[in-house]
C-alpha cells in the first residue's frame, strides 16, 4: 500500500508528496519535528481525499521546513539535469602578469571577471585583444593577461560565467536574499510558470531551498519562495 505526505489546513487537505512506502512517509514526518497548530500527516493513496490517518502536530518552524523540503523534491529532476549536463565545474579570472611571469594585481572586470573552463580560451583572447587596444596601458609593468583557476571558491552569491552564462559550481553562503527575492518578487507569475520547468532556473530555486546557510540567513524569504514553487508545481499523483 502506498501513502501520500498531506498537510492539512482547516478542512483541506494538500498533498505534498508520494505515493510512497508507509515506513518512508512516517519517517519523514518524524525527522520534521515537534508540536503545532499546523498538522502534517498521511493518507491511503487510494482515497486520500477521505481517509486521514495519523495526524502528527507540528511546528510553525517545521511546517515550514517542510513545505521547503516538499519544494525542493518537487523540482529536483530538472536539478539534477542541470546539475548533469550543464553545470561548470571551475572558475577563472582573469589577472595582470608582469615580464617575469608575476602577479601584478587581479583585473576588475564586472563582465568577463568570472569565466568556467569551457571559455577560458575565449577568455585569454579576448583579454590580449583589450590590451592591444590598450585598455590597459596605466597598468604598470603589464606584459599579458593570464586566466587563474579559483582554488576553493566561496561566494556570497551564485556566480555564473560572465561569457556562455551557465551557472559555476561553487560554495554559496547567501549573505544576501537577493536571489530569493528575484524569484518570490521580481518574477511575473507568468514567468515563474514557465521557469520553474527550466533546468537552469529550477536548479538556482532547489540549490537556494536545500542550502542551509540560505535557511539560516532567511527563512521567511525561502518559505516564500517553497510556496510559489507548490503553487506553480502543483502534486501530480502517478
Ligand atoms: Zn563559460
């Protein structure tokens, strides 16, 4: 017998997820967390509009890390695609090198200051093109432009490449909810409709949902955001 995840509001009942295994579902509900007035619990897949069973008090906290966690699995095949097949893995930037082959300073490029592996080719030519053109010529010392690989970077925000525009893999803190914002209020609802089916956009929404630094800094702005992706998402059942 399968079992659907439901929240239940009054005398609705949202699905959240399933159908899955009893023992899946009551695991779930019970690493969510303690006492509320918002109640999760699970119901027969087979009449889950009419049968509720076990009804498991909650948290507001923990409602909503639920409804972000129910967010998040709702969009990961479209994560994992991207996360798959277009995400770059390195991050370069480009830097002033001097006669003897050493760093003089980093460039200050808002455009072209961060670039992925696939386009550090481009990279070093467009760079040489600048200088010939002498974009550079106050840089005491400047022999060429060289591009350097990011040990171990770590970012206030995501950061993508400043050329083919894909996303770099790198470790986030979301000091800021900038990001947030943009999808919970800068984007039409038209437009979240059609983007929250987009690899590229679901993968910048999951990796905001699951970051623990981003739950940390802004929980009311994710929980915004965990809404309007069940809203826009809405549970299909198989
Ligand atoms: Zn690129």
């Amino acid at each position: 017998m399968s079992y659907y995840l439901c929240k239940y509001n009054g005398g609705n009942i949202t699905p959240l997820d399933g159908p899955m295994r009893s023992r899946t579902v009551v695991n779930m509900i019970h690493s969510l967390g303690d006492l509320s007035r918002q109640k999760v619990g699970y119901c027969n897949a087979s009449r889950y509009e009419l049968a509720k069973r076990k009804l498991y008090p909650r948290t507001k906290a923990g409602d909503a890390k639920l409804l972000i966690d129910m967010a998040a699995n709702r969009l990961e095949s479209a994560h994992q695609t991207y996360q798959f097949f277009y995400i770059k893995d390195k991050l370069y930037y480009p830097v002033f090198i001097d006669a003897d082959g050493d760093q003089i300073e980093e460039v200050q490029d808002d455009e072209y200051g961060s670039l992925c592996e696939s386009c550090v080719t481009w990279g070093l030519m467009h760079f040489a093109q600048q200088q010939k053109k002498g974009k550079y010529d106050d840089i005491e010392g400047l022999h060429h432009i060289q591009l350097w690989q990011e040990s171990s970077p770590e970012h206030c925000d995501f950061v993508s490449c400043g050329h083919c525009g894909e996303y770099i893999d790198v470790s986030v803190l979301h000091t800021f909810s900038q990001e947030i914002d943009h999808w919970t209020d800068i984007v039409t609802d038209e437009d979240f409709k059609r983007q929250v089916d987009f690899p590229r956009d679901a993968w910048v929404m999951r990796e905001l949902l699951i970051s623990s630094d981003a739950y940390q800094n802004h929980p009311a702005e994710l929980l915004k955001l965990a809404n309007r992706v069940l809203d826009n998402k809405p549970y299909k059942a198989c």
